[in-house]
C-alpha cells in the first residue's frame, strides 16, 4: 500500500520546510510513504527547499496555473507514480501532520473513497467572526448542492483513493476544493470527514485578496459545477418560475380584461408572453444540457477507462525488473473482531509488519458483528462462519477457544463446526495463495497439514503443552512433521515440539512489539488518582495460569503503592473478592485498547507478570505484555514460567521469581521501587531488550524462514 502527500506551493519557500517536517514518515497498514510537490511557478527557491528536503517529486509549472491548475497536475502525477492514496495538504502547515492517518483510515478500510479534513472552524483564531460564518454558509450550499453531509468543504486537507482519483476533474481554474465535492457527491462516490487539528497560522492567505472576491468566486464555481452535474434541475427550475411568474401576470390581465380594463394593461400581456417565451426556452436549454450532461457521463467513463490503462500500463513499466509480492496467508483463530476491539492484536500487528514483503490477507473465525470481509489497520481480513446461526459463534471470542468451553461446556459442540468449517474456506480459497502461515498448532497447524501447499506453524503456548493423548497428539505430529518450517514464541515451546517431533528443526523466533507505539513521553500525571503513591500495573487475561491472585497476596507486604489490574476473565468475581480483603488500594479497570494501553503503562512504576502453570500444564506462550511494558520503559517483575525466561535477565532488565511466591514477588517489587539505581538500570535495559524484538526485526526473520521454505517449494502427497 503506497500513500503518496501532495502540496501544491507557491513561493513557499519560508514555510514549505516546516509543513514537510510535520509529515509523518510512518502509518501502520502502509508500506511506503513518498513526497511530492507542485512547484506553480514559484519565483522564490522552493523547489531547492523541497530538494533538500528529499522530496520523491516535484511537478514544474513554468508560470503560475492556479490551485486547481495545480491539484490536477499533482494528482495525476500521484496516480503515474502508482499511489493507492493520495493526500494533499497545503505548504503553510496550516493543517496537522500526524492527522494523515486518521485522514487514511476510512480509506484504508474500505469505508470511504473521499476523506476530508472537518477543522475545528469555531475555535480557529486567526478566522474572523465573518469568515467563520461565510465558512459555514459555504459549507452549507455546497452540502445542498451535492447532496453530501461534508461540514467543512473548503478544507484543503483530504485524501483520496486511487480509484476516486481517476475518477476526479476540475474545470474552474480557481480552486478544486468546492468541485470535487459536488462532482463527487452527484456521482455517488463514497465521501466522508473526520476532525483534524490545525496549527498556528504562519502566514496569511493567498488564495484570495479579499473576503467578497472570496464569496462570489466560491459562488459561481458551485453554481458552475452543479448546472454540469444537474442541467435539467437547474435550467428547468429557473424555466418554471419564469413560467409561473407570466402565468400570473397573465391572469392579472385576464381579470382587468373581463373588467372591461384590459387596454390599459396590455403591457402586462407582453410580460406574461415574455416571461413565458423566455421559461419554456429555458427549459428546452434544459433538455438540451440534460443530453449534453449524459454525453459529459460516457466521456467521463472513457477518460476514466484510459486513465486506469495508462496509468497500470504506467505502473507495470515501473516493475520491470522487480519481483512482485508473494500472496501469504494467515490463519488464527485469536484476532481482534473489529477497529478498537480488546482482543489480543499481536497477530494484527504481525501481519502488518509483513506486508512489506508479502501480500497479506488473515483468516480468523467470524464472531457476532464481526464484519465478514474488510481492511483492518491496512490488512485485509477474511472470516469464515462456522454455525448456522451467527448469534451463537461464540466459541473464539472473547478470550480463547479452551477457556470458552470451560465457561460453558455446551460451546463444545462448536468444536466440529469450526474445524470443518475452517477445512472448507481453505479449500476454496487457498490456491489464492502462495504459502500459508499457521498460527497455533489446535486448529489451524492441524487443518493446514490437511492440504498439499507449502506451510510455516507456530505454537505459542497451550497448542504446544496441552492435549498431548491419542488421535490429538497423532495429528499434532503429523501437522509439524509436514510442515515447512516450524517455530515456536519461546525456548521452553520449541523443546516441547522437539519432544513431539525429535527430527524436526524448531526455530525460535517470538512475536513482536512495535516499539514506537509505546514511550515515557504517553505517561499521564496521576493518571489512576494514586496521589503520591506508588503504581504496581497487571496487564492479561483474569485466568488461572495469569497468576493475578499470587500479585494480589503480594500487596500485604507492599506499602504505599497502588495496585492496578487490567483485563477480564473467568477468575474476575474471585479475584475482586480476594482484593477486597486486601488493605492496599486495588484497581479493576476491566479490558483496554491498544491505544488506551500506551498511556497505562507509560503511567505505572512497575509492571508484574506473575504467571504460573495451570493446573492442564498450559503456560506463558511468550509474554507480549512483558515487551509492551520495556517498550514503555519499565521494568518488570515476573514469574520463571513458560517462554518469560527468554525476555526477562534477573537483575539487569528485571527480576524473575518463583512461580505463585508471594513473598518474593512482593520482595523485588520493593527493591525497584525504593531503589532508584537498580530501577533506572533496569527500566534502560528493558528498553533495549524491547527494541531486539521489534516488529521489523521479527517481520525480516519470518520473512526469511517463509522464503525458504518457498524457494524448496516443499509439498506432500
């Protein structure tokens, strides 16, 4: 997915450097970000600026075209370079940077072809209380001409899809902000807005000298624009008051004339004839425009089908000599349902790391208001019904499969459904795909081992240690021992596949955290009302191997400190109980979001990981809250349990203790705490150790693996 931002500039040498530096140089769902200007015959040395800058391109227009002029130009230049979303923002930083990717979203998840930036016009105080009122007039206008509900229409910071961009023409030569949007609303095309922020104003504008030239302008480009897209509406509106206005002057000389008056009023039968004469021609200029309207339609459809042949014909130039992206697939059956959900996302996000070098698609169980098919973050998603009413698939979510069944035995006859439901999608749509990567040896590994394609497993933790008997543990062997490559998140993981399958080679390599999401910088000042105290956090789910209630007994020997315990679960009644007996303050804040998570742990002093093995033998996978708290610099106190043993160096990012010691737990909790040189050291150390597992790193040894295992191109009869 390529984004590319166009600015068009004129003379904008002064602030042109500004508006670049608050661009942003990543979004999650895009794998390349490139620059462009529209130089409109600038005098000063602008184009050196964006050169220096390391623009990608820059459009030259020899003399000064106008901002339309200029959009155009860019746009097309943004479609020949294959952009899949174009945004344009102006050169005078006018508009904020980073709210390009909230400007994207709608894009990228198929919601919207158009996305304009709404400003907060109330708030913005270099507007004048006139302009502000003339904004929101010209907004109102322009929504009843194209029949959209855009509430800031002459914003100039917007994106467009690639399709949409094709599909875009501007005839006025003053600006496109105002025609686009008629254009677009009257030919039915997926536009919407979303609230932007705007910065301090550098310098005044240019695009007009003054307020009525501003308005009449304005005026006539949304009248123009909707004579072409509503010829007959327009013309024969006009043409019909026209004709009523005669038929009533008519009547008035009807009534003088049956008065016996009529002679000193013929002048109000000429009028009528006039008024008349003039409505009925109008409404033929009318039909006439209707035609030529329709004619306008078929052009604008063979531009747009020229427009997309050049422009791939374009793009295929460009690949000359490269390689396209492979098609990888992955399976899970743990994936958040929808945008914002609290469901684990490490598989999103290890998607999203993948696309740089594969065409990506994931498929995950359907769950109730899932959406079937869509574009999550910028990865496409696919989920597959398993039951013949949706209200009851339920098996997955929220949580995992085992632990939902426990909650209600009767889910157990889901099980069948879901395995043979997944067996079929891949039978259909796997030759779609070039290799498959199987996350969870139970269901997916095993369903995957059914079909004759190259294929990478992971086992990450249960799939791995439980349900080790009978025909479950045959097919778990057969499911590795066909496998391409095999890996699993920990150390502990990898020995126990090894003890399953001794021959097969089991590489370890862990999810991810993408570090840049988390940081010092999202704390919060006494963001849980702790005052002056000190803020143990416990981020999972409230079930057995978690721990939560060994972290819980640790507070009686912890003083001055809060206890603050994020998520849901089985355990969630039992667990507030036993924190009720408890004389330290302890918080339930229930599930949060990725986003809302950034601030927790950015806020808390130390984060405790007190895992334990379950009484089944299920363990600790890998720990990713362990990697998103060092990623926020923090150091962690956590169990020896599972694949925590990989992450966690006792002493030097962190400390580790036995499994379900209260005591001991709280005993290094009180050292990080009172210690301010062992803290620091530990919180720099994590932070490191965050960054050996950042989602880059992790993306290129996947990517590394799955490469291999293409180029043998293993497959079994």
């Amino acid at each position: 997915m390529k984004l590319i931002i166009q600015i068009p500039c004129y003379n904008e040498a002064e602030t042109l450097e500004i508006a670049l530096n608050d661009l942003p140089k990543h979004i999650d769902g895009i794998d390349e970000i490139e620059y462009l200007i529209i130089n409109d015959g600038s005098k000063d040395n602008t184009v050196e600026v964006a050169k220096k800058w390391g623009v990608h391109y820059v459009v030259n227009f020899k003399r000064n075209k106008g901002l339309a002029k200029g959009f155009m130009a860019g746009l097309n230049e943004c479609l020949k370079q294959g952009a899949d979303i174009i945004v344009n923002t102006d050169a005078d930083n006018q508009y904020c940077g980073e709210d390009i990717e909230k400007l994207i979203r709608p894009i990228l998840e198929g919601k919207a072809d158009i996305v304009i930036g709404e400003r907060p016009i109330d708030q913005t105080e270099h507007f004048s209380p006139l302009k502000k009122k003339l904004q929101h007039l010209g907004s109102w206008v322009v929504r009843k001409a194209s029949n959209t509900d855009i509430p800031d229409a002459p914003s100039g910071f917007r994106a467009y899809s690639r399709e949409a961009a094709m599909k875009m023409n501007v005839i006025n030569e003053y600006t496109y902000t105002l025609e686009t949007i008629v254009q677009a609303g009257q030919n039915k095309m997926a536009i919407t807005s979303v609230p932007i922020r705007t910065n301090a104003e550098l310098r005044p504008s240019r695009l007009f000298s003054s307020m009525f030239g501003y308005v009449k302008k304005s005026m006539i480009t949304i009248i123009r624009a909707f004579m072409m897209y509503k010829p007959m509406k327009f013309f024969c509106t006009i043409g019909v008051i026209s004709i009523l206005i005669g038929i009533l002057i008519g009547l008035r000389f009807l009534v003088f004339f049956f008065q016996g008056a009529g002679g000193g009023n013929i002048q109000s039968l000429i009028l009528a004839s006039m008024l008349i004469i003039i409505g009925v021609q109008t409404c033929i200029v009318g039909l006439q425009a209707d035609v030529i309207a329709a004619n306008r339609k078929i052009l604008q459809d063979i531009q747009y089908k020229v427009r997309k042949m050049y422009y791939e014909e374009e793009m295929e130039k460009s690949y000359v000599g490269k390689e396209m992206k492979k098609r990888l697939l992955i399976t899970a059956s743990t994936f958040p349902r929808w945008e914002g959900d609290t469901e684990p996302r490490f598989i999103l996000d290890y998607a999203k790391s993948m696309q740089k070098y594969y065409d990506v698609t994931v498929l995950a169980p359907s769950s109730p208001k899932a959406k079937e098919k869509e574009i999550l973050e910028g990865v496409k998603v696919i989920r597959y019904r398993y039951f013949f009413f949706r209200k009851m698939e339920t098996l997955c979510y929220p949580g995992a499969i085992v632990p939902r069944i426990k909650k209600k035995k009767i889910r157990v006859i889901l099980v069948p459904f879901l395995l043979i439901s997944l067996w079929l999608k891949l039978l259909k749509i796997r030759k779609n795909y070039d290799v498959i990567h199987a996350h969870w040896l139970i269901p997916q590994g095993i369903i995957q081992s059914l079909f004759n394609m190259p294929y990478i497993v992971t086992g990450h933790g249960g799939d791995v240690t439980s349900l080790n008997f009978g025909i479950i543990k045959l097919l778990k062997k057969r499911c590795v021992k066909r496998a391409g490559a095999v890996t699993a998140v920990s150390v502990p993981f990898a020995n126990a596949i090894k003890e399953l399958v001794p021959e097969q080679n089991v590489a370890v390599i862990s999810m991810g955290c993408n570090v840049s999401e988390f940081g010092c910088e999202y704390a919060q000042k006494n963001f849980f009302n702790q005052e002056d105290k000190k803020v143990i956090l416990f981020v999972g789910r409230l079930a057995e191997k978690k721990g939560a209630s060994f972290l819980i007994s640790s507070m009686q020997y912890i003083d001055n400190a809060v206890l603050v315990i994020v998520g849901k679960g089985p355990l969630e009644e039992k667990l507030k109980k036993q924190a009720s007996e408890m004389k330290n303050e302890i918080q339930f804040l229930g599930p949060k979001t990725h986003l809302e998570l950034r601030s927790i742990y950015a806020s808390a002093d130390v984060v405790a990981v007190p895992s334990i093995t379950a009484k089944d033998g299920d363990k600790e996978g890998f720990g990713l809250v362990i990697l998103e708290a060092m990623a926020s610099g923090k150091p962690v106190v956590a169990s020896r349990s599972g694949g925590i043993v990989d992450i966690v160096r006792d002493g030097e990012n962190g400390f580790l203790v036995k499994e379900k010691d209260s005591k001991q737990l709280a005993e290094k909790i009180n050292l990080l705490l009172s210690n301010k040189d062992i803290y620091d050291k530990c919180a720099r150390n994590a932070l490191m150790t965050a960054k050996q597992y950042d989602y880059e790193i992790i993306a290129e040894q996947y990517a590394d693996l799955i490469n291999n295992v293409l180029q043998k191109g293993k497959k079994y009869v």
